[in-house]
C-alpha cells in the first residue's frame, strides 16, 4: 500500500482544519477518546456540531483564536492507500510554515471560500506551489452550502482559477466543489450538487497516481553511513549505507563517486540486509564497490553514464524563514540530503513578488517569508541536479550556526 503525502492550503476560515477534520471524521479515523474529547470541547456551540478543525490546530494559541498557526501534521488510513496530511496557516505571516509543509508533498489541495473567490492568499499558494514543483494541484471550491450550491458561481471561480493556473504554467489541476462542514462530496457524492458527475475528493485521493513522481531515470545515491564492522565473520565488509534519491543501480553498474572523481564499479547490493540484484528509488540500501575507496558521509555514488552538476558556487532561489534579515556575505550551514557544509551568501539579486512573480529590487537585506534569487558559495562542492530536473536533489536549508535554527528553504537553480 503506497503512500500519499499531501497539504491543504488557503486563505483565513477557507475551511482547511474543518476539510481535515470531515476526511478523519468519515473516513472512520478517530479514536473514540479524540471523539469523546471533541463533543466536550464543542458542547456550549449553539448548533450542537462538534468543531472538526480542532482536530488538526493543535497548539492553545491556535484554538483560542480559531486559526491555524503551525503546521499539523495527521496520519490515516483507507484500505486503498495511505495518507499523511499537513494543514498549513492562512495567514501571510507564517507562509514559512506552509513552505515547510508542502517541501515533501506530491499534492496539495487549494481551499477557495465560495463566497470570495481567488484572493491574494490563492495567488500565494499556488505560486509556492509552482516554485515547490508540486505535481498534482486539487482546488477544492469550500463553502458551497453558503451559496445555495450554486453552479455558476463554481464555473466562475473555476474560469478565475484556471487563468492563474496558466500563469504559473501548473499542468494537472484538479477541481471539487464541496462542504467540509456539511460533509458534501468529501467521501460520498453529495445530493446537492446534482450538476456535479466527477469524483468525490477522498476518492481521487485514492486513486491519483503517484508512479511519475519518483525518478527512475537520475541514478543518485548519497551515502550516510560508511558501514566496517571489523568481525572476524564481516573482517574486509565495507558498505556504503544510505537511501536511492533517485533511478536504479544494479550490481556490475559503472559508477563515480562524487566529489572526488573516482571511477568504479558495484561489486554487490543489499537491501533490509539481502543481497539483491537491483535497487531502485526510494529504497534504504547499502552499496559495495570494487576498490576500496576513501568515502565520507555526504559523498555521492552515482552512474558514470549520466552525472549531476559538482560546483561549490550555485544559484539558488531562497525563501527566508528567519526574523532576523539576511545579509550579503552571512555565513550558514547548508544541509544538502547528508551532506552539511559551510557556505556563504555571496550575492541576492532580486527579490520575487509572490503575488506577481514580478522581480523587484532588494533593500535593508531580505526579509521574513521573502523569496529572492542569490548566490551561495560552499567550502566544498555540491553535488546537485537543478530542482526543477530533480527536486530532491536540489532541494536545501540554511542553518544557522549560531543557534542551529533552519533560516532558509533552498531550490538550486
């Protein structure tokens, strides 16, 4: 059973913790204590409802004002598939958690109000969205009961939508229109919505396939752990421990390990401790090479017919998570997958408008949840492929090595 990690998102009160909330709720995945918990939480409400979005938010702060503030994270589970959901914060001031929620996601779901269509926040997220290289966009029109179910105010915002969507050049966009509070065409078909002959949401969740998302063409492999267990029994074993970023390897595959140049071949393969012919992406597996060769955590092991970029100063794009500014010539840690190496931010050249993807002058450094185009030099060479070819292998944070804080989310360019 495979599964499907996914973000909803959205404006303020678009509904998003109460969508969460209506997929657990009918799906059968609360625990009958959270049930319990809920009803006495929710029993002074004048409807006699109980609040699904306390479900999801979480923290005190959260549950006094009724929003979302940091990233909640719920697990479960159909008999189809399994699902793990991040409900990111509305608000403009933590777009650093929503970036921090959808980093991982193969799907996110765009919660638009019925009643106001796509507004700024809509733009925001969809924009990350492009930037984040999400492949599978689902907007989930919310509130439909507020309208009467009115299908001409749905076709307007799927007409409004579907212009943004061309913009930002996003491929597959799903639509839904639905009642999270009311449950209507969440997990069942909604007799409201006699206009409507597609899917209900959980449905599509299920069957949306997810094959295309992992690369089986890249072969990358970076190391975590050099494994000498110096036994009697395991005396000359020397495996190279770590997960398939990327592609495929197979025993008797020309490879080089990478920063240092060095070619080789696989002598053998292991995966849950069995020797196998192939491994493949994203399988944990321990790799052996021909020659014994000086290999550290963070080096990469990769096919010699199809290498990736080994440069120590690359372009990237960074979306600033810091309160404090960023400064030309700062100097962080960069985590890359397992490898962590000193760097320094040599250069910004422009900051991008969220909004408008417009580009715009940078002034007093850069601020919380901006994102600018920069160059960063690195003590020692990366090994990267761009984000866009290859995400998870230009993907990145900044750490801050005073206060071991992430400071920044980096796509390589």
């Amino acid at each position: 059973m495979d599964l499907l990690r996914f973000i909803t998102a959205g404006s303020v009160d678009d509904g998003k913790s109460t969508l969460i909330g209506r997929l657990l709720y009918d799906s059968k995945n609360i625990l009958i204590d959270q049930l319990e918990a809920l009803e006495k939480s929710t029993k002074n409400r004048d409807d006699g409802s109980v609040d699904l979005a306390l479900l999801t938010d979480g923290l005190r702060a959260e549950r006094e004002q009724g929003i979302t503030i940091d990233v909640a994270y719920r697990y479960f589970t159909t008999p189809k598939r399994k699902f793990i959901i991040a409900d990111a914060p509305g608000h403009v001031q933590y777009t650093r958690n929503m970036i921090t929620g959808a980093s991982n996601a193969s799907l996110i779901i765009i919660l638009i109000d019925a009643r106001l269509g796509v507004v700024e926040q809509t733009r925001r997220h969809s924009i990350i969205a492009s930037l984040l290289k999400i492949p599978h966009i689902v907007v989930a029109v919310n509130k439909m009961d507020l309208v009467n179910y009115s299908q001409d105010v749905y076709n307007n915002i799927l007409i409004e939508y579907s212009k943004v969507a061309k913009q930002l050049g996003l491929k597959e966009v799903t639509y839904f229109p639905i009642s999270a509070l009311n449950g209507d065409n969440i997990v069942d078909r909604s007799t409201q919505f006699n206009w409507y002959d597609g899917k209900p949401l959980l449905e599509y969740l299920e069957e949306v396939q997810l094959d295309n998302d992992v690369n089986l063409t890249e072969s990358r492999f970076q190391v975590q752990l050099v494994i000498r267990p110096q036994t009697e029994e395991l005396h000359d074993y020397r495996g190279y421990a770590g997960k398939v970023i990327s592609g495929v390897y197979k025993k008797g595959d020309k490879v080089t390990v990478l920063p240092q140049q060095i070619e080789t071949t696989i002598s053998k393969l292991e995966t849950g401790g069995i020797e196998v012919k192939e491994i493949f992406a994203p399988q944990p597996a321990v790799i052996h090479l021909a020659e014994d060769i000086d290999i550290s955590r963070g080096d990469s092991i990769v096919r010699t017919d199809n290498l990736p970029q080994v440069k120590n100063e690359v372009e990237v794009l960074l979306c600033w998570m810091d309160e404090k500014p960023l400064q030309t010539g700062n100097k962080y840690l960069l985590q890359h997958n397992s490898r962590l190496v000193k760097a320094i931010v040599k250069n910004v050249a422009y900051k991008l408008d969220v909004n408008s993807l417009q580009q715009q002058p940078v002034e007093g450094g850069v601020k919380l949840n901006e994102v600018v185009k920069a160059t960063i030099k690195t003590a020692s060479p990366l090994v990267y492929d761009s984000f866009e070819k290859l995400h998870v292998n230009g993907s990145a944070i900044l750490i801050d090595e005073t206060s071991n804080s992430t400071v920044a989310a980096v796509m390589i360019q």
